[in-house]
C-alpha cells in the first residue's frame, strides 16, 4: 500500500470517488461538483489538499484536508473536513496512518503542528476511534456557519 497526494485528474476522480462512498455511508448528500473539488485541489491556490492511500488501482483510504492558523495555539494546523477508510480496511490501523500522513504533509507544507476535525454526534464509532488516538472534545465553544448566500450579502452590505 501507497499513499500518494493528489496531483492530477486520475488521482482526484479516486479522490472524489472516496468522499462519495463517505458522504453515502453518513446518509449525507455529496453537494460537491466535480469542477469545484478540483478547483479546490488542482488549482493554482488550492483551498483543500487530497491525499489517497491505494494498494494497485484500489482506493483503500483518503483525507481531504486544509491549512488553518490559531492565535490561541500560536501556530498552524490542519483541519481535517473528510477521512475515510473502505469498509475492508478498517480495523487494521489505516486511519491513523492516514492521518499520521496528512500530519507529516502539514508539517512539511505549513509547519503545522495540531490537528482539527469534526465529528457528527451520531457516529458514535468515528468518535471513538478519534479518542482512541488521543483527540479530544473542544469545550467552551460552538462552530458557527455562515451559509454563501449570507456571505454574499455581508460582502454586499460591507461594500
């Protein structure tokens, strides 16, 4: 097995691919347009990286992750918006590597040093598997969404 960033169109229809089988399995609709992921992965700046972990041409993991920054940290992290792992190769420490991986490309990229993600209240074995690994609940604090229709009034209100 491999782990390989994605930089081409191969790798991000692999890449697209994973997230669709993650956005299935979490009963989640995948509102994502081909064009727009790989604007976000392929492009000149990109928003998001992808990374595949592949045994041949089989797609067993991938991450799809970002750079954030905290003054409370004083440093740069990753947010990590999308990990999965196929059905069968979980339980065999593929999800740790893969974040170890994405760890390591953080660190490298935008010496980061701490990782983020999210976790729906209801995948209780997701949330497990995180703590297992040493992460812990935030506290004291609430994310907040501000959804592209309100962001473009904010930018129309504020010009």
């Amino acid at each position: 097995m491999i782990f390989r960033k994605v930089s081409n169109s191969g790798d991000l229809a692999r890449l697209e691919a994973a997230l669709r089988a993650l956005s299935a399995e979490l009963s989640e609709d995948y509102a994502t347009d081909s064009a727009v992921l790989a604007q976000a992965v392929l492009g000149t700046e990109p928003a998001a990286h992808g990374l595949l972990a592949l045994q041949g041409d089989k797609i067993l993991g991938a991450a799809l992750y970002s750079p954030v920054f905290s003054t409370v940290r004083g440093a740069a992290g990753v947010y990590i918006s999308d990990l999965w792992v196929s059905a069968e190769a979980r339980g065999q420490g593929l999800g740790a590597r893969l974040l170890a991986q994405v760890a390591r490309d953080g660190a490298a990229l935008w010496q980061a040093s701490w990782l983020k993600l999210a976790v729906y209240d209801h995948s209780h074995s997701a949330q497990r598997f995180y703590q297992r690994l040493g992460f812990q609940p935030a506290t004291g604090m609430q994310e907040m969404r501000l959804d592209p229709q309100r962001v473009a009034d904010l930018i129309k209100r504020t010009a």
